[in-house]
C-alpha cells in the first residue's frame, strides 16, 4: 500500500496551512488512519503547534541534504500521527539554486524509498514559491490549497494556478487538487461573494465543511495543542472533524 | 469575465484566465440575495404579522439545538432558527434554560438568523446576565449582520458581545 502524498500548498502567507495541517491531520489520525505530517517551513510552526519545540532537533533537513532515511526522523506526537520537524537547515534547500533540476527531486525520492505503512503523508507548506515549494510539488499526488476569502488570496489563487499547471506540464500528470476554505467568516459580504467566484472555477474541488474564524483556532497554537484537545467539542473541532469526513470521502461544495 | 451584478464586491476577476466558458453560478447567489430582500423588509418588525413563505410554522416552530455533552459534559450549542420572534420566544426560553441547568457553558450560533424581535433580544440578553449570575456562560457565536444590526438597534449589541468589535474578527 502506498501514502497518498498530499502537499498543503497556497504560497500566501497567513491563509491556514498550518492550522489545516495540524488539525486535519490531528482529525484524520483520531478517525484511524496513519498520518506522517512534514513540517516543511524552516519557520517551523507546524512543530510547534503540536507542541514539538526543540529549535536545534533534525528533521527533514537532514534527510534532503544528507540522505537521511525519513523513517528515522519520524517523531510519534500522537495516537496515529507522525511528525517530521523541519530542522535547523531547511533554510538551506531554498538557496540551493545550483544543484539545478536535482534539488526540486529530493523530497520525492526521500519518501520512494522504505516501506512505511501511512495512509497519508502530509506536507506542510512554506508562503513561498522557491526550492522547497517545487519540492513538494514533485513529490505530491494531491494537493490542498487553504483559501481565505478575500480579495487579495484570489489574486494568490490565480498565481498558484498557474504554477500548478507549469508543474502539471513538466512532470506530464494532472494533480488532484482540493481546496479548502478557511479562516471562513461567514457574516461578511465579500466572504459569500469570493466563494461563488472560487466554486465557478472550482466546481466539485471545494471540500464541504468550511473552517471558521474562531479565536480558539487562533489561541491553540501557543499551548502545543490541536483544537482537540484544547476545545474538544467546540465549532472548530466539529468543523475539522466533519473536513475530515468530507476529506475521506470526497464530499465537495 | 467580467463581473456583471453592480452590487459585487469583487472587481476584477484574477481567475477569468483559468476558462472562459460560463458556468451558471447564479442560481445559488439569487437565493441567497431573495433572502436577504426578504428579511430587509421584514427586519425587526414589531408588528407579528410575518411575511409568508419563507417559514413554515405550522405546529411547533422549531429551534435546532444540538447538545454537545462534549467530553467534559458541560458544553451545549444551540443553533438559532433564521426567524425569531414572539411566536417562538417561549421555546426559545425554555430550551435555553433548560440547557443552562444541564451546562457550564452554551454557544449559540446566530449565523443563520435573518429576522431577530426584540423579544428574542430580550431574552437573550436577559439569560446571558443570569448564565454570568451562575458562574456559567453563554456566547453568541458568528452572529449574521442582521443578528449584530437589531442588537445595535436596541442598544444591547455591546452587552450581547456582539457589536462589530466583537464579531469581526472573533
Ligand atoms: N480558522 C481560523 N480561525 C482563527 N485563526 C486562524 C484560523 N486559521 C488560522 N488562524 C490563525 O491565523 C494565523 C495564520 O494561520 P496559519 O495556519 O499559520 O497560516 P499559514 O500556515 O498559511 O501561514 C495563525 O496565527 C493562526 O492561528
Ligand atoms: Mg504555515
């Protein structure tokens, strides 16, 4: 059995990446599947949002720059789900421009190799469109695009796209792509208007369960915690259960 | 493409590369602009008499509530109906307290509710005060602008936490 390889993509910052992968991830490992997440941002804020701190521990650094297997970087931080930090030099792999065609494979080959039993890999996102992007994008069959909804992160999608489809040339295969709209406040206008422009163009391809804006989301980070165990039960939590669901079986807008 | 209705906030449409064929987005967005018209005119009208259609209660108007006996048993989230008025403040009240004596804690979500009276408001506010009385509370979650407009009508958006402070960024 092969992982679905699943990169969470959106090269704005602030859009809900992280707190997707953290709490999507956190979800699906709670409904039973094995999850391993790659924290791929040097800033390293998916660690620390599962309450992995260490700023000096190795992580998926050394396994593109020193052939590093990934099983040996894997960290255990819950029932289910597996984390592999970013590491002190991740930073390094977005200035490796030299290397040329061979240093946008490397996280692709890294997770070839073992015969791990995930059903899902994850990677976590840097805002950026470098090395480490086009790393992702070479390793991932899916990709799950955050979306805010406001003007600007359309302006952003419509940039995305069109390195998706550079992408989708090159490697001569179409990804799946889902999006999902977080960070969702449904009391203003222009929230319901950027989504009906957003379902126009991606018709089947909107997860179903919008995440909300909640100051919870907002406040579990600095605990370590997923909104699970910071507010079981609460919106947010039901919210990213119900995007589990949707995301398992393919419930679209 | 470009966008046609006046009204849109979106200008420009970033995306209108991606295809050019016309998809027939419009007929979700004419409902929801049907609903809005519909409950502008009906906003916070005292008078009970409320225009048809749109509810249907018959017998006993319901109020969608869910209890979340969330692991600690002691959350509770009530979903608020789209119209709320004199007809169903009883209910309203009664479910409500009822949930206050089985919770900590109550979160309603106002982001459905297109025509709120005075009544409801009313009530709203005045177990709030006593959730606070009980060392419980409740907290009005994504409440819609209609929600956050008649509460500012009548004075109590701040008391509710409510107002656009509140409610804009959570
Ligand atoms: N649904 C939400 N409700 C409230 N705050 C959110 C929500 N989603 C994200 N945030 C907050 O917004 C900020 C940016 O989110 P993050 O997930 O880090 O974005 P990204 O990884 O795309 O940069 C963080 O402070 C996060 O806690
Ligand atoms: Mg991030």
């Amino acid at each position: 059995m092969s992982a679905r390889i699943v990169a969470v993509l959106n090269q704005k910052g602030g859009v809900g990446k992280t707190t997707t992968s953290v709490n999507l991830t956190h979800a699906l490992a709670k409904l039973g599947k094995k999850i391993t997440v790659i924290d791929f941002d040097p800033q390293s804020h998916l660690a620390v949002s599962l309450g992995v701190v260490d700023p000096q521990k190795s992580g998926i650094d050394r396994v593109l720059l020193e052939g590093v297997s990934l099983a040996q970087q894997l960290i255990s931080v819950r029932k289910n789900l597996n984390l592999v930090v970013a590491g002190p030099r991740l930073q390094e792999i977005e200035q490796l421009m030299d290397g040329g065609a061979r240093s946008g494979d490397l996280l692709r080959k890294a997770l070839l190799d073992g015969h791990r039993d995930e059903d899902f890999i994850f990677i976590d996102c840097p805002p950026s469109s470098g090395v480490l992007v086009a790393n992702a994008l070479f390793a991932a069959d899916e990709i799950l695009v955050p979306m805010t909804s406001d003007y600007l992160a359309l302006q952003g999608l419509s940039h995305l796209m069109g390195t998706i489809k550079k992408f989708e040339s090159a490697l001569k295969r179409p990804y799946k792509i889902s999006l999902v709209m977080s960070r969702y406040i449904p009391t203003r206008r222009i929230s319901k208007e950027v989504l009906s422009v957003i379902q126009k163009y991606f018709p089947g391809q909107i997860l179903a369960t919008t995440i909300r804006e909640t100051a919870l989301l907002a406040e579990c980070p600095s605990f370590g915690k997923t909104i699970f165990e910071y507010r079981p039960g609460c919106r947010s939590a039901r919210d990213f259960t119900a995007l589990a669901k949707d995301f398992l079986e393919g419930r679209m807008m | 493409m470009a966008e046609k209705d006046e009204d849109s906030l979106i200008g420009f449409d970033p995306l209108a590369w991606m295809h050019r064929s016309d998809f027939n987005q419009d007929s979700q967005r004419d409902d929801v602009d049907k609903l809005e018209s519909h409950a502008a005119s009906a906003f916070v009208s005292e008078n009970a008499e409320v225009p048809g259609q749109a509810m249907n209660h018959d017998e006993e108007p319901t109020i969608a509530s869910e209890s979340f006996p969330s692991e600690q048993g002691e959350r509770a989230i009530l979903v608020l109906e789209p119209v709320l008025n004199i007809q169903n403040v009883a209910l309203l009240h009664q479910r409500l307290t009822q949930m206050l004596s089985n919770f900590e804690a109550i979160d309603i979500d106002a982001s459905g509710v297109m025509m709120i009276d005075t009544a409801t408001l009313q009530l709203l506010l005045i177990l709030k005060q006593t959730a606070i009385g009980l060392q419980k509370s409740i907290s009005i979650d994504f409440p819609s602008d209609k929600f956050i407009e008649a509460s500012e009508l009548l004075g109590i958006a701040e008391m509710l936490e409510v107002d656009q402070v509140a409610s804009g960024f959570f």
